[in-house]
C-alpha cells in the first residue's frame, strides 16, 4: 500500500469517520417490535459450523455504505478478509448514520435484500467500489437496482425485498447491537467483543489480527 493511500485513509477517517453523531432511525416503516436478531454476514470461518467456535477470532465491522472512510477501508478489509479466512470470522453490520449520510439506508436496504437471494458479499462490495456513482446522486435507489440486474437476482423478489419490514427490521437489530458496543462514528471494528481504535494501515490491521489469533492460540 503506497504511502499517498494511507495518508488519504487518514484524512477520510479524521473527517468523516471519527465524527460522532447519535444514530437516528428515521426509515420509514420502522419495526418498534424488533425481533432483536442482528444479521449474520459471514465471511471466512461460520461459528454456527465451528467445533470450537471460542478459539475463533471475530473481527466484526460496523459499516455505513455512504461513509466515504468506510469505502477507503475496504480494500483493506477484504484484503484481511481474505488472508485470515483460514483463520477468523469476518462480519458486516449495517450502521447506516441516516442524518449525515441520507443515501446510506436505501444502499443497506439493497445489500440485505441481495443477501435474501443469497449475494449479499456481491452487492457489498459493488456498493462499496462504486459509491462515488450513488452517494451524492438523487436515483441511488436506481443504481442499486441496476446493479441487482447485474448480479442476475430476481428482479420481482428484490423490488419486495427491498421495502419489506423483514430487511428494515435487520438493519434496525444490527443499529442496536453496534448502539450496545458504543459505535459512534463508522467504520467502527471489533475484535472478539472489544472495540478498536481504527487502525491506520494494513501492516497495523494484520498485527492486531496476529495478535488475537496468538491469543487465543495460548489461552
């Protein structure tokens, strides 16, 4: 990673990710009732399958897709994702922050009516890689579509997906949980339970997963 990427990386997440703000849930057919299941985006090791799922590391990011520090960090977590897959569980909540970023909820919205047809990683990662195409846009619930056709989904079953009660309430369980943690600001990562301060490389995100990995191993 060249020395101009991290310096961005920096900047983005001094501007943007280190803001606090109090997360508002402002959809509008918000599930008072909530079921009070968060999501379960699984990448690498699925502790639901583990024989020993307590050695497994968790690494969990607490995402908002319209974050433009969250769209920095994510060539670095896919790259730790994919190294440690062997080796830890990776998981994606929605923390979309509605008041600052008022695309961000369509774009969850989109990426959990994907995972019902089963392409939940694929719509995360195009949201993602293409945010500069929806963010600041007023058709972003377009582009999302047309990238549901680009991955081949039901179109009828991703248009009721979309807008049903069953992705709001996912959205709003996965706020909750991140709300319990005191997520803040976004990207927000956890390490077996504990929040991190962001790290601001991926030399240094490799350490901490090294180091939790090693302890686990001697525990």
């Amino acid at each position: 990673m060249n020395k101009q990427f991290v310096i961005v990386l920096v900047v983005l997440f001094a501007v943007f990710g280190g803001i606090i703000v109090s997360q508002k849930k402002e959809s509008t057919d918000s599930d008072t009732n909530s079921s009070g299941q968060p999501t379960s985006h699984y990448y690498g090791i699925n502790p639901e399958e583990s024989e020993d799922p307590e050695s497994v590391v968790n690494l969990t990011e607490y995402g908002d897709f319209q974050c433009p520090a969250c769209a920095s960090y994510h060539p670095i977590v896919k790259q730790i994702k994919e190294k440690y897959k062997d080796q830890i569980t990776f998981q994606f909540k929605n923390f979309p922050i509605v008041a600052i970023h008022p695309n961000a909820m369509a774009a969850h919205r989109a990426a959990e009516a994907a995972s019902l047809q089963g392409k939940f990683w694929e719509m995360h990662d195009l949201i993602y890689e293409q945010q500069q195409t929806w963010a600041s846009g007023n058709n972003a619930a377009g582009t999302f579509r047309s990238f549901a056709e680009s991955l081949g989904l039901n179109m009828e079953q991703f248009d009721t997906d979309i807008s049903s009660r069953e992705v709001n309430t996912a959205i709003q369980d996965d706020i909750k949980a991140g709300e319990a943690l005191n997520i803040q600001g976004t990207p927000g990562f956890v390490i077996d339970g504990k929040l991190i301060e962001n790290p601001k490389s991926i030399e240094e995100f490799e350490q901490l997963i090294q180091d939790a990995i090693a302890a686990k191993t001697t525990s």
